[in-house]
C-alpha cells in the first residue's frame, strides 16, 4: 500500500537488510553524542530521585508513543506503574496493568537496556510477540512474530510527514 508518495518501511526493496552510508551519519552522530554527553553531565549533578523519576517519565512516553503506531491507546498511568514496579521505583499507589501494557513495556525496557544487543530477527520476533500476545490487534487478526506484509493491511503513521 502506497500513499502518495509515501512508502511503507516494509515495501521498501532492500527490506528488512538494510544499508547505510557512514561518512553521511558521521555528523549527525557526533552531534547526538555530544547532546547526551551532556544531559548525562547534568543528571549527575541532580540527586538519584530526580534521575529516577526523568528516566520513569521518558520510558513512559516512548511505550505510550511507541503504542501509538499500531493505534493503540494505552493508559499513561498504568505504563507508568509497570514501568515503576520493573525498576523499582516508588511513586506511590501503583494503577492496575494489563497483559498488554506489560508486553510494550517488556520490549521497550529490553530494547533500552539491552541496547547495545544486536537487533537479531528473534528478538525482534520476540519484542512483536510480547506486543501482540493474543495475535490480535483490536479485533484485527495480525501477523505475530514475522515480517509484516499488506495481507494483514497497512501500518499507521500517527504523525509526521513522509
């Protein structure tokens, strides 16, 4: 499925062995090297709390938004307790957790932590089954733990341009 100019990732004709230019990312590295040198400098300078609660708020968005791309709505509070009760952190009266919200958040806290793991086909099998245990997305039967086709229709994009 193409919409307009756009292309899906997966439609691309290289998927999913991927290339890239290193002399073009060269740049745009160091400069995000540089910006997390120093957000690291200033969170050392802040108590263990306060660095315990950016990290607990910044894992929350990133499953909430990562969620977002197959149309989930996820609830805020709940990705926060289950987020809190996996790093030990308290934050007080923790708001119940389904499967679901467990399973994002599985994979987000194992793509962070183990981020300097390679991304092999099983793991990434493995982050797409704990999204979608049931195999269902909503109502929509999808495709678990495989590489996404238009049999199961399009992905979305919730923001953004092409």
């Amino acid at each position: 499925m193409n919409g307009g100019n756009c292309k899906y990732l997966w439609q691309a004709g290289d998927w999913p062995n991927f290339r890239y230019d290193l002399a073009r990312l060269a740049g745009p590295l160091a400069e995000a090297s540089r910006a997390q040198g120093l957000l690291l400098g200033r969170l050392a300078d802040v108590g263990m709390g306060l660095r315990e609660q950016a990290s607990l708020s910044a894992l929350t968005k990133d499953v909430v938004k990562t969620s977002a791309i197959e149309g989930e709505k996820l609830d805020a509070a709940s990705v926060r307790s289950s987020i809190a009760r996996r790093l030990g952190v308290d934050i007080g009266a923790l708001s119940p957790v389904d499967r679901h919200v467990e399973g994002v958040v599985e994979m987000v806290l194992d793509a962070t932590a183990n981020c300097a793991a390679p991304v092999t086909r099983e793991r990434l099998f493995g982050w797409h089954a704990a999204l979608f245990p049931t195999g269902y997305s909503g109502l929509s039967r999808i495709k678990v733990g495989g590489w996404r086709d238009d049999a199961h229709g399009p992905m979305q994009v919730v923001s953004g341009p092409c």
